[in-house]
C-alpha cells in the first residue's frame, strides 16, 4: 500500500514539473515575441504576434485545467514556432548559442513534443502512445532534418563562393596604428565633415554635398554623409534595431545566413578584409581592398563610422599604399576616442 502511495507521488511530482517546464515555455515565447515587436514593424507583424502570444496563453490556461483538447493544438504550435525560429536563424544572424535564441528554441521543441509525452496525456485524460510509435515519430523527425541540413548545405555551397562566408570582420587592433610618446601629427580637423585630414590633402570646394579632398598624388578622401545601413531604420530588417547592428551583421554572415549573404557578396570579393572598431564614443566598420589600376597598386578603404551622439557618415580613402589610405579614418576614430 505504502509502495503505491509512494508511486503515485512521485507521478503527480513528475506531472508538475512537465505542467510547469510547459507554462515557462509558453511564457519565453510569449515575451520573444513581444519584446522584438517594434512600433515601425508593419501591422500585420504586430498583430499576428499578439494574436500568437494569445492563442499560446490560452491553450497553456486550458492544459492546466485538464481539458483533453488543448494538448494537441499546443503541441502544433510549438512545432510550427520551433520551424519559425529555424527559419529565423537563417534570416537573421542570430547565434545557435545565444540565450535568447537557445532558450525559445527549446521551449517550442518542448511544446511540440508535449502531445507525446504519456504523463501529460495521462493528466488530460488522453489515451497512451507506446514506445514504438515514439520511436518512429522521432525518426521520422531526425530524418526530416537530416535530409534538411544535407540539401542545405549543398544548396548553399553551390549558390555561394566560399570567400562570401570565410570572409568575417577581425578587430580592429589588427591594423590600428601603434602609439609612441611625442608622436605628432599634421592632420587638420574639419569640422564641417568631422574627419581629420592628413597634411598635403587639399579641398575641393564644390557644392556636390560630399567632402573631396586630393593630395595630387593620387590620393583622395571621399566624406559621405549618412550610411547605406541606415535604410535598417525605415524598415527594419526582420528584427535589426540599429544600422550598425545590421552591418555588423552583413560582415559576420556565414553559411547559416543566405539571405544576408546575398548582400555580403555585393560588398566583398576574394581579396576584402574587415574590421570592427567598438568603444564608448564611437563604432565604426573598416573595409579595405586592393586593386592593380594601370600596373598601379592602389588601396581603396571604406569605413562607416557610428559616432554615439551624432549621425553615422561614411570615409571612402584611396592611395597607393594602404597606411596612407588608412591615415584619415585612424585620425578620425582617434579624434572622436579621445574626445570621451
């Protein structure tokens, strides 16, 4: 008697714990959801969301008072949510690892996997599923997303060059310039275009809304004001907050994002390297390339810079070699790393 007491303890303990792991996944996708609701997102976005977050609330509301119809329509929605984090995963540039995105994952996988679980169906009062029809379901599913991945990868192989995914942005410590005590330099600030420009560069005074400056050697500095990431604010990119959070992004896509390649491949080739630059008072991603223009090596660096309190603006330095081309945005960031 004691023996059976003791058993059917333990299964209402087990019960509870399954009841509660369920409400805490519905809650975590629940706060997903509405916390990357942003107000420019486009009304349908914002109401499905919330439509989703309530439909989750009340199957989760309907499971706990034991009613016997709730279980399979929540299990459905955990496995159609657990597929939209997949196919969110290749959108944006999320990280399998990140906690934000590992905890919703496994809440939904939860949720799918509920309807099988014969403890909860027990508690609803749903019939039991034997072991081999568990077997078989998660076969069924293994093989699914094996065969998934496989042709994904091979897809994407074949679509995309291999540098649009090697290619991934190194720090910046990387090519900034060492300082030595004494050290003084001839750069001029400007601060119409807030850049530093190097001595010998003279400006171009024309009315073009761009800031040209030429040295007569072939160099020139190129000041642009506004960055193409920006458009991130108009729209927001499924999820993006910041332009440079996007560009950032753009750099670090890898073969797990396709469709943020497509716009990695517009900006790189095989011979692009980029660096990111990350302080206080100023962000900022570095981008140089090399080209053999007339039997002329040239350097052409691009770089967008996120100054904190001011509008982003763009650095396009051309020279013959890559130290100079590198000057004007090095005494740029340090201009604006100092001034904090």
């Amino acid at each position: 008697m004691s023996e059976k007491l003791a058993t059917r303890s333990e299964l209402t303990f087990f019960i509870i714990v399954l009841l509660t792991l369920a409400v805490a996944s519905v809650v975590l996708i629940v706060i997903r959801l509405i916390y990357t609701i942003t107000f420019s997102a486009p009304l349908p976005v914002v109401f499905g969301s919330y439509l989703l977050s309530g439909f989750l609330l009340f199957l989760s509301g309907a499971l706990l008072f034991q009613k016997s119809w709730s279980l399979f329509p929540l299990s459905l929605a955990g496995k159609g949510y657990f597929l939209l984090t997949l196919v969110l995963l290749l959108i944006r540039a999320e990280n399998i690892l990140d906690a934000a995105w590992l905890s919703t994952a496994s809440g939904s996988f939860y949720l799918a996997i509920s309807n099988y679980l014969n403890p909860l169906r027990a508690y609803v009062g749903r019939e039991r599923v034997s072991p081999l029809f568990i077997a078989r379901r998660a076969a069924a599913g293994v093989l699914f997303f094996t065969t998934c991945i496989t042709v994904y990868i091979v897809y994407i192989s074949n679509l995309f060059p291999e540098y649009a995914y090697r290619i991934q942005p190194g720090d910046y410590s990387e090519i900034a310039p060492g300082s030595r005590p004494g050290d003084v330099t001839d750069d001029t600030w400007s601060e119409r275009w807030r850049i530093s420009v190097p001595k010998g560069f003279s400006l171009l005074e024309r009315d073009v809304g761009l800031g040209i400056w030429t040295n007569g050697q072939g160099g020139k500095i190129i000041v642009t004001p506004g960055v193409w990431s920006q458009q991130v604010e108009k729209s927001p990119f499924l999820g993006f907050t910041g332009p440079y959070k996007f560009e950032k992004a753009v750099w670090k896509a890898g073969i797990g994002q396709p469709f943020l390649l497509v716009l990695k491949m517009t900006m790189a080739d095989e011979g692009t390297k980029a660096y990111v630059l990350e302080s206080r008072a100023v962000k900022s991603i570095i981008v140089t390339r090399h080209f053999e223009l007339s039997s002329l090596p040239t350097w052409v660096v691009n770089a967008n810079i996120y100054p904190n309190d001011e509008q982003p603006f763009n650095i396009e330095s051309t020279d013959g070699s890559l130290s100079q081309a590198l000057e004007p945005i090095h005494m740029t960031l340090k201009g604006y790393r100092k001034s904090r």
